[in-house]
C-alpha cells in the first residue's frame, strides 16, 4: 500500500484511539531492568510484503544476529494504531510503533501516551556517529511539542510535499519559482490544449495543500484559522488572497474539463502518462504511478513557488518514524534496534528498495526524488496544515475549500462558508 494513499481513513483511527485512551489512565511502566531484556515487541504500519516491510524484515535478522535480541514484530498496517489503546489497557501494548508524526501525534503524543526516546539520540551508529548526527536537527524540532516527552518521535524515512513534472515537458523550460510564472505556465498548456493541475476530486486533503501553501506565501497561518472560535480568522487578507488565486486556476480552466468527476488515482496516472503539467503531492507520487508513466518521463519536482516575499519558501515535510507507547516495558532493546536501523547500511534500503527519501543525508534518494531530497536538505521546514487537528481539518478545511476547488463556489463564497462552517464547529465542541 503507498504512503499516505489511506488518508480516508485517518479519522476513524484517531477518533477510535482517543476515545480509548481518554478513560485509560495508563500509568508509565517501570523502566527498571528493561535495558537487560533480550527481546522487544513492535507493531509495523506495514504489511508483510510491502517494500519498507522487506527492508525492516533483513534489518530485523542483522539486529538479532549481532546482539541476540529478538524482535517480536507484527505486520499490523495502517491501521496499527487502532489497537494500541485497548492494548495498553490489557497491558498487552507493543514496545515499539511506527507511523507518520501527524498519526502519532493525536492519537498518542498529545494525551501523554508516549515515552520520552530522546536517549536513542545519543546511541552510536556508525562512522563514530551518533543517531543525532544523522538525523537532521530540523526534523525534530519542526514536531510539536508532546506532553511528557521532549522527543517522541525517531525518523527514519521522511516525505515532502512538492510540485511535480516531466523534466522533458517543453512547457516547462525553467521550473517555476513564482505563482506568476507558474500561471504564466498554466496558460501555454492551456494554450496547446493540455491540462496544467491534474488534482483527483476525491481527495479533498490532497487538493488542500493548494490553499495551505499558498497560505502560508502569503503570510497567514492555518493554525490561526483553526485556533480562532470565531471563525473572523478567515477574514484575514492573506486568507482572502490565497482564496484568490485558487480561483484564478479554476476560472481560468488549467485544472482542466471533468476534473471535478474525477477519483483516485485517474489524475495522477494521467499526469504519469503526460496529459497534465503538474501534480502537487508529496514524494511517494513517483512509487504510486511508476507503471504509469510514459517512456522517457523524468521526474523532476520544485517546491511550492513564492507569491510575493522571497523569504517564506519553507517546504512541508511528513516525518515517519519509531515511537514507544507509554507502557512499553522493553525500553533498552527496543531503542538499541531504532538505532541499529538507523545504520548506512540499513537504512539504504528505503531509498533503494522501497524509492523512499530518509533522514540521512549520505543515503542518496532515488533519481526520481532528487529533488525532492535536495529540497528537504536545502529549504526550511514546515508540517503540512501546520499539523492542524485533523477533526477540524476534515470537517471545516477541506470540506470548504473543495466548493472552491471544484468551482462550486468563488473566493469571497469560500472566506464566508468556511467563517461560518469554523464557527460552527467550535459552537459544537461546547
């Protein structure tokens, strides 16, 4: 299953796991003695066969190999985390979880649930390096904070949210750098009667990066909108401005004919076969449509252009990584092995095997996400929606914003309904 292809289902599993853990009480377990433990136990957002499964699979025989530590590991995929609440009740809880930050962080960094990992920073990996001298200071701090642990998250594979095209696309000589020269673009395939945005009208989280990129060029914040009860937030003139020009791509057709019929995936895999410009997602696009795309397609990709002030050019990034619920017993060998993955060696799979970007910079990306690695590496941080609560995303963000996406409503339509849908939901909340 591709990253993030599950959105849907998201949710379900943060509304499932929170209200589990919202009666549970569960206290941190002794430590004591743990650190000797010849084995560990650790759910995978994976499925057996999956690619990054393959790759943790040979690290997991390496790891047990060299120290004698058994993994007890659990094929769980995405929706790993649906069982971690009743299981840390049962006390029946997995030493180690993995995820992307904006899963763990409702479901258990906010509400305490998760231990402190910040010692896996000083384990050795190789080179007489330490984990954090591979992982880029970057990556942590852009996380929000977590109560009771200062670290709860150890990357080991990581995404951005980028505007992807053909390098060999003659309508796109230079990659563009501003909105301007992005519409300037947008018109000439118009012009040669080719579509500019492929975007799936299904995927409504998707198409929000749109608003949320050019929000934040702007200068506007989308965790002011969510954080305002009053909804007045969305009278901001950055917000009315973004609104603006999203509307200009729709009005003036480069999203082109149906697109607002369209379902997951026909938009990206005609992206793939050359018949739009460009697709803004994040980096596991390439994987997804790699038996799509036509012959001699380079993947290139440029992040998100600038609408006015040269400095907000931060990029999104979705960090996955190890955590460890609060009960974990087996602390010692569980962070010895989130260390020991951490390895050159092991960690090279990802981008090898898998086509996915990871934290070290030394661990070259796949060709076709080159530029997606150099845009991690090069360009300030940013976590996409501001890592807004993905109730309010859903219901008032995305729901809102799709009527101006898909032309059903005009800028000004959409300060007004989304005003009002904020409002509304926060009025409900009590």
């Amino acid at each position: 299953m591709p990253l993030l292809s599950s959105m849907l289902t998201r949710a379900t599993t943060v509304a499932a796991v929170l209200a589990t853990l919202a009666t549970a009480g569960c206290a941190t377990t002794d430590d004591s003695g743990a650190a000797n433990a010849k084995s560990f136990t650790y759910w995978s957002m994976w499925t057996r066969n999956e690619p990054q499964a393959k790759v943790l699979k040979s690290a997991i025989s390496d790891f047990t190999e060299e120290t004698g530590i058994n993994v007890d590991v659990e094929w769980q995929g995405r929706k790993s985390l649906d069982k971690v609440g009743p299981a840390m009740l049962s006390g029946k809880a997995p030493d180690v979880v993995d995820q992307s930050f904006d899963m763990l962080l409702p479901t258990l960094a906010a509400g305490g649930q998760l231990k402190d990992v910040s010692p896996v920073l000083d384990l050795p990996v190789d080179g007489g390096k330490k984990v954090k001298d591979v992982v880029p200071g970057k990556l942590l701090s852009t996380l929000p904070k977590a109560k009771g642990a200062r670290t709860w998250l150890v990357p080991y594979e990581t995404a951005t949210v980028s505007l992807f095209y053909n390098g060999k696309d003659p309508l796109v000589g230079k990659a563009p750098k501003t909105f301007d020269e992005l519409l300037d673009i947008c018109e000439a395939a118009k012009a040669k009667g080719k579509v500019c945005i492929g975007s799936d009208a299904d995927q409504g989280w998707a198409s929000l990066y749109w608003f949320d990129y050019l929000l934040h060029r702007n200068g506007g914040s989308m965790k002011e909108l969510a954080g305002d009860k009053s909804g007045a937030a969305f009278k901001d003139p950055a917000v009315v401005k973004s609104a603006r020009q999203v509307e200009t791509l729709v009005k003036n057709g480069y999203l082109g004919n149906s697109y607002d019929a369209t379902k997951y995936p026909e938009q990206q895999n005609n992206w793939a076969a050359g018949k739009s410009v460009f697709m803004l997602l994040g980096s596991w696009l390439p994987t997804e449509v790699e038996k799509f795309r036509k012959p001699g397609f380079e993947v290139r990709s440029v992040n998100f252009p600038t609408t006015g002030a040269a400095d907000r050019t931060a990029g999104d990034v979705v960090t996955y990584g190890f955590a460890m619920p609060k009960t974990a017993k087996n602390v010692g060998p569980a962070q010895e092995f989130m260390a020991f993955f951490l390895r050159k060696q092991q960690l090279a799979g990802l981008s090898s095997k898998a086509g996915n970007i990871t934290p070290r910079s030394d661990v070259p990306a796949p060709a076709e996400l080159a530029d997606a690695a150099k845009q991690l590496q090069d360009d300030p941080a940013r976590l996409a929606n501001e890592a807004v609560s993905n109730d309010w995303r859903d219901q008032v963000a995305v729901e809102e914003f799709n009527q101006l996406w898909l032309g059903k409503t005009d800028a000004e339509g959409f300060v007004k309904a989304a005003a009002k849908a904020s409002a509304s939901y926060w009025k409900a909340k009590g």
